[in-house]
C-alpha cells in the first residue's frame, strides 16, 4: 500500500509544476463555460416548453463540469503508459513488486487530483462572482452539499476505473487512437458533457441511465443543486459503488488476460 | 507554389504507407464532431428554435464553420504545431533554406486524417442546403465559397499568430485554444444569440462573424437592402491574415536559435 501512496504522490507534486499550462487552461475553461451558458440563455429565452431544470440550475452545472473538468473528462491521458507498452517498456513495469493494475490507478488518480485542485479555485472564485445568469449558485441546503463531495469523489473513482479500460485495450490494439476515440467520445457524451442529460430526449435518458458513464459527472452535479434529493443520492451512492466494484474487477481480470500474452515489443 | 504542391504529394504519400491506421484515424476525426452535431440536434429537439433560428439554419453554420476549420487544421497544421520546432532548434534548419519560411512551415505538416472531419461537414452541409427552403443561385452559391475559403484563412491567421508567439515564449500558448476551438464552439451558432460583447468581439476583432453570420443572413434572405456588403463580408478574413502575416515577420526576425 505504501509503494502505492508513494507513486501517487510524486504524481501530484509533478502535476503542480505545470502552473503556465494551468493558467492558460484556466482562461479557456472560463471562456468555455460562458459561451456555453450563454448558448443555453438564448434556448431558454423563447422556450414554450419546460424544460428539466432551470437556468440558474443549469449554469451551475456547467461551471461543475469546468471546475471538476479533470475529475469528469475521459480525454485525460496518460501518454506514458502507452508508450510502456507500444515500446516494450512494460518490461520493466512488469518487474516492480506491485500489482500493476493497482500502480497505474494510483498514478491516474493522482493526476487528476493535482490538475484539479491547481484550476478548481480560481474558477470558484470567479465563477461566484459572475452576474446572474451565468453564476454558479449555491447548492440549496448542506444536507445536499455534503452527499455532492461524496458522489464526486466516487465518480471520479468510478472516472478513472473506466479510463482504465483505454489503456488495457492498447494490450490488443498497439495504438491508443481507436480505443480513445470510441471510449472517450461516446462516454464523454452519454455522460452529459455535451449537453446535460436532463435536455436529452427521453428515450436518450433512459439509455445513458444503465451505463455507468452518468454516474460520473451528471449524477454529483445534480446532487448539487439538488434536483436529486439527499435520500434519493444515498441510493445512487450504491449503485456508483456497485459500479466501481464490477468494473474494477473487470478491469484486473482483463489486464490478467492482456498480460498472460503481452509481447515485450523492441528488443 | 510547385513547391509546395510536391511537399503536400511526399506528406499525403508518407502518411497513406500504413493504411489502416489512416483510415481508422480518418473515421474517427469525422466521429468526434458528430457528438457535438448530436448535442445541437437534441438541443433543438428540446427547445424547437433559438431566438427564431431553425435546426437547418444552425446546420448550415455549424457545417461551414466545421469545415473551414478541418481544412485550415489540414493545411496549416505546420504552424499549430510549431512551438515543437522552436524548442527543439530545428527552425534553423528552415532558416538557411533559400525559400520562404511560411512555406516550408506551411509543407512541413499536413493531416490528411482531417478528411474525415471535412466529409462530416461536407455532408451536413448538403444535408441542411438540401432541407432548407432556399435556390441556390450562383451569386449564393458564389458567397458560400467564400465564406468557406475566408473562415479557412481565419483559422489560419491564428495558427500563425500563435506560432509567432512562440518566438518570445512557448509557455502558456494553449491559451489561444480560447479562439481557434473557442471561436469555433462559438461560431456554430449564429452570432445574433450571444451577449454583445461577444458579438463584438467575434466581428471586429476576429472576424469569424463576417465570415459566418453576416453572409449568412444574406443566404437566408433575412438581409434588409446592402445585399452586396453582407456578400462580401467575408473577405475580412484576408483582412485578418494580413497582420498575422506581418507578425510571424517580426518574430523570425526575433529568433534566437535554442539547442545544441
């Protein structure tokens, strides 16, 4: 458990060092949620219908999706590991006293975290202070405040066990490009960050409702302004451990499988 | 110009030797923005219109937009990808060659993979031409040429704008993102349902409103009188070029080799 920390934690201070990148990052994603806000306030204008949720609910789940972008987003990757294994590195990985499913978890996990916490404040902040509609508000009581950290951090858990499964797949396929693709793009859209679930059409919904990839994002963002009471993310909670449990353990036995037939490439 | 018609035959030749990989690449840059495509479908699914725009007029901005961007990541990815040059001290290289810089930046990367995405917008924008109740005219059909080849070119200035920054640093270049992926994001509405700032910004400063709203207006028959400005707006986008040209000048001359 120790070696695990340790990885995780050489990660992390690594991941501070980019401040330049953060900076820049930070002006983008700020830039990122107003136009889409603003996109949705001109929708929400002339709208005869009722939608799902209301504006100022709406604003505040897009400046979540920016704050928490490296807890939620599936394009985050780790270039490292793929050369590991296109290169034959994987060698040496393979030689560690430790369970490499468990090494690199650790490894993503905290390179999500270190990038997360150098941008989340300052968008905070500023996202606060912005007039009304395009603030991000409170959420409603503490008791819905609480069980969003919560669902957070099992999302991103939940996040990072999923991204996992890109990285297996290069076992098989030698090139990230595919596996990204399919992966990333169709999970980043069925898990709200190209438009929010609760504005899909219904048949939509209730597709990305079994998939584990809402579960991520959508689910601790609604928690938040509490369109998904207290109780009701007690529930919710279970069902994001029950994911995690499954794919984890789908996760280890598949990179069983890829190392039972790894080919050390290079020579 | 024949030169650099023989560096886009050696890039196209190199790139095609493993042909899978390219193909795949190719169908999975055309999928990428077709989530995106989705996200505006069931946005107007939902809503019906924005501020009195149909789904088939947003189409039709989307498409150009999306394919003035594939083409100017397809031929001027050279200068997007530039900062690596500087850092590696491989511009010197380019330096002592007896042609012009732009032009051996402009051949040293093309993406042909970019094709995929470019199809993608290609038929979006048959699609919403063919839906909407519009006759293409030659004088329509003559602006939305244009409109394409000027967006190109904007797209470009900034590629080039931001690869002569690289000259003084090469930190925190992504920022530019905010208008080459922003503008684009941005530009697939049309302009009139965005605060004024914005607006203003995205026609005045960078022009990619000229290129995309305003002769847009004129296709859809929504101008009032000035028929010819709104079809020759685009051409801010050679307006644009011009200054980012006149930068990318000043940075070579700015240039301090790195390396060993």
């Amino acid at each position: 458990m120790n070696a695990y920390i340790s990885v995780w934690k050489l990660r992390f201070l690594s991941g501070l060092q980019y401040r330049a990148a953060a900076l820049a990052g930070l002006a983008t994603q700020l830039f990122f949620g107003l136009i889409f806000i603003m996109v949705y306030v001109a929708f929400y204008q002339h709208s005869t219908a009722e939608p799902q949720m209301t504006l100022s609910q709406l604003a505040t789940y897009i400046w979540l999706q920016q704050i928490f972008l490296s807890f939620v987003m599936l394009w985050f990757r780790d270039n490292e590991i793929f050369q590991l294994i296109t290169s034959g590195n994987i060698a040496y990985e393979l030689c560690r006293p430790c369970g490499i499913y468990s090494f690199w978890y650790a490894k993503l996990l905290a390179q999500r975290l270190s990038s997360a916490i150098l941008r989340c404040l300052p968008i905070l902040l500023i996202a606060f202070l912005l007039p009304i509609p395009y603030n991000l508000s409170l959420p409603p009581s503490a008791s819905s405040f609480i069980p969003f950290v919560l669902t957070l951090l099992i999302g991103l858990a939940l996040n990072v066990a999923i991204s996992m499964f890109i990285y297996i797949s290069v076992f098989w396929t030698m090139s990230p490009v595919g596996s990204t693709l399919v992966i990333a793009v169709t999970g980043e859209f069925l898990s709200g960050m190209i438009i929010p679930i609760p504005l899909m059409s219904a048949w939509l919904q209730h597709f990305t409702y079994v998939l584990p990839f809402r579960w991520t994002a959508d689910f601790p963002f609604r928690v938040y302004s509490g369109q998904i009471p207290p109780a009701e993310a007690l529930q919710g909670m279970i069902i994001q451990l029950l994911w995690l449990a499954v794919l984890i353990i789908v996760g280890r036995w598949c990179i069983k499988r890829a190392l039972r037939q790894v080919v050390v490439q290079g020579g | 110009m024949y030169l650099y018609l023989k560096y886009v035959a050696i890039l196209f030749k190199s790139q095609t030797q493993y042909r899978l990989s390219f193909w795949l690449l190719a169908i999975g840059q055309a999928l990428t923005p077709l989530t995106v495509f989705a996200g505006l479908y069931f946005m107007f699914a939902q809503f019906g219109q924005v501020k009195g725009w149909s789904f088939y007029e947003a189409a039709l901005c989307y498409a150009i937009v999306g394919l003035s961007f594939a083409l100017a990541e397809t031929f001027a990815r050279g200068f997007d990808m530039f900062s690596t040059l500087v850092a590696s001290g491989d511009f010197d290289r380019l330096l002592v060659r007896p042609r012009s810089t732009v032009l051996q930046v402009l051949g040293s990367r093309f993406e042909f993979a970019r094709l995929g995405r470019m199809l993608q917008s290609l038929i979006i924008l048959l699609w919403s031409l063919n839906k909407l109740p519009l006759t293409l005219t030659a004088p329509k059909l003559l602006t939305l040429i244009l409109m394409i080849v000027c967006g190109t070119l904007i797209f470009a200035g900034i590629f080039i704008a931001t690869a002569s920054f690289s000259f003084w640093t090469i930190q925190g270049l992504e920022v530019a993102n905010v208008f080459t992926d922003g503008g684009r994001e941005m530009a697939k509405y049309p302009l009139s349902i965005y605060e004024k700032w914005v607006a203003v910004f995205f026609t005045y400063i960078i022009p990619l409103g000229c290129v995309n709203y305003l002769p847009l207006l004129y296709i859809l028959g929504r101008t009032d009188g000035h028929e010819i400005l709104y079809m020759l707006s685009p051409l801010a986008g050679i307006v644009f070029i011009i200054p980012c040209l006149l930068l990318w000048k000043i940075g070579v001359r700015h240039y301090c080799s790195t390396g060993s």
